[in-house]
C-alpha cells in the first residue's frame, strides 16, 4: 500500500519535547517514530470510545501543582498492644 508521506511542524513545550526524546532513546527508536506510534494509539482508542476526555497536562503543569500543593499534617502514630509489652518503658 502506497501511503502519502506529508511533513508538518508542531508546537510543544521544550520540557515535552524533551520527555519525548529521553523516552524515544530509551526505546531505540527516533522521535518521529514514537510520535507516530503515540497518535496511532491516541486515535486508535478515540475510535473504540476508551480516550480519557480531559487533554493530559504537561508534565512541567503536573510538576508545579505538585510542588504547590498543600502539605497534609501526619498522623502520628501509636504503638500497638502487643509493641506496648515489648517496648514498655
């Protein structure tokens, strides 16, 4: 089968990009390479309806509210019983 080839450019953010390459190298593949493989699973789950509708955050987003978010106190926690015996003082 004779597929027409096209050439585009597209617009990511440089830490995505970045992501993209450090897991295409990893994989011994090229960049194009995974980006096809990435939209051929992409579409492919659109298809079949199994495509989380929220669009995926940049992992410099996810990064930053991680790194705001509020700090949960720690419960502290008690011995047990049976540690109370062994480790009465």
């Amino acid at each position: 089968m004779i597929t027409n080839i096209i050439t585009t450019n597209l617009r990511i953010p440089e830490v995505d990009i970045t992501l993209v390459r450090t897991i295409a190298a990893s994989r011994g593949i090229s960049v194009n390479e995974y980006i096809k493989q990435a939209i051929k699973l992409t579409t492919t789950k659109d298809q079949l309806g199994i495509l989380d509708q929220a669009p995926a955050e940049s992992v410099y987003d996810f990064l930053l509210k991680f790194a705001n978010r509020k700090k949960v106190k720690s419960k502290k926690m008690e011995l047990s019983d049976e540690d109370n015996i062994i480790y009465e003082d």
